[in-house]
C-alpha cells in the first residue's frame, strides 16, 4: 500500500511539472503570427485550432464561419474580446491579434481577425500555442464571440 502511495505521489508531481512546463511554453509568442498573402494561415493537423478562412473549407474539425461585418462589428468585436477575457496584443484596420489564458495553468491561446471589407466578413483564427486538444476551447470561445456580435 505504502508502494502503491509513493507510486501514485510521484505520478502526479511529475504530471504538474509536465503541466508546468507547456505553461511556461505556451508564454513565448508564436513567430507565425500574422497575414499570409493576406490571410490568416490554416491550422495544424491538431485540433486545437479553428479557422474560417475558405481554405479550411470542407474541414470539419477545424472550418468555423466568419461573422458577418461592418465597421461597427469591427469594434464591437475588440470590445467582445475585451469582456470575454481576452487581451488585445495589436489591432490595426483590417487585423487584430489577441490573447486568452486558462484560469489554471495560464496557457495562452491566440486570437487573430482579418476583416474582409469587400465581403464584409470578419474572418477569425483561434489556436492553441501548445498541446495537441484544447478540448473544444477555442470554438466555444468563436461561437461566445459569435454570439456577443
């Protein structure tokens, strides 16, 4: 039994140390961040990641739709991110990056936004820096943002 405690004690000191590490991990702020040829780029294969632009159409764990825009939607969305928790790091006129923590470990996740004038559409990318599943995170937090517009 003292066995089976000791084993058990040092199976979850090394799971917080684990946990710990991708924290401190995920507080380095990505080099990809930004437009690619004027987008925002795909996500990764993991799921941690949603994304509305056309070129992750047709895939289902990581396509979101854009919202529906106008310049007040534009506003109204930094100030959506604001209230929901979020920092915003860089706005400019037609981009935005921002950040979200986790209440526990403080994981950060990024936010960019691209509004698309033309199609008076806002198309928006929510990631993970670190881990494989976020668990649905970022598309509740899409969807709340959605919502809030």
């Amino acid at each position: 039994m003292k066995v089976f405690l000791v084993g058990l004690f040092a199976l979850l000191v090394v799971g917080v140390c684990v946990f710990t590490v991708l924290a401190l991990l995920s507080q380095q702020e990505p080099k990809h961040l930004g437009l690619k040829d004027r987008k925002l780029r795909a996500c990764s294969d993991a799921p941690n990641c949603v994304c509305s632009e056309d070129l992750m159409k047709g895939d289902k764990v990581h396509f979101i739709q854009p919202f529906p825009a106008n310049p007040d939607t534009w506003k109204s969305l930094q100030q959506s991110i604001v209230q929901q928790g979020g920092t915003l790091n860089k706005v400019e006129k037609y981009y935005l990056h921002a950040t979200f923590s986790s209440p526990i470990f403080h994981y950060v996740d990024d936010v960019e936004c691209r509004w698309d004038e033309a199609e008076a559409v806002i198309h928006i990318r929510s990631a993970s820096r670190v881990g494989h599943s976020d668990l649905g995170v970022n598309r509740q937090r899409v969807e709340a943002l959605r919502q809030n517009l």
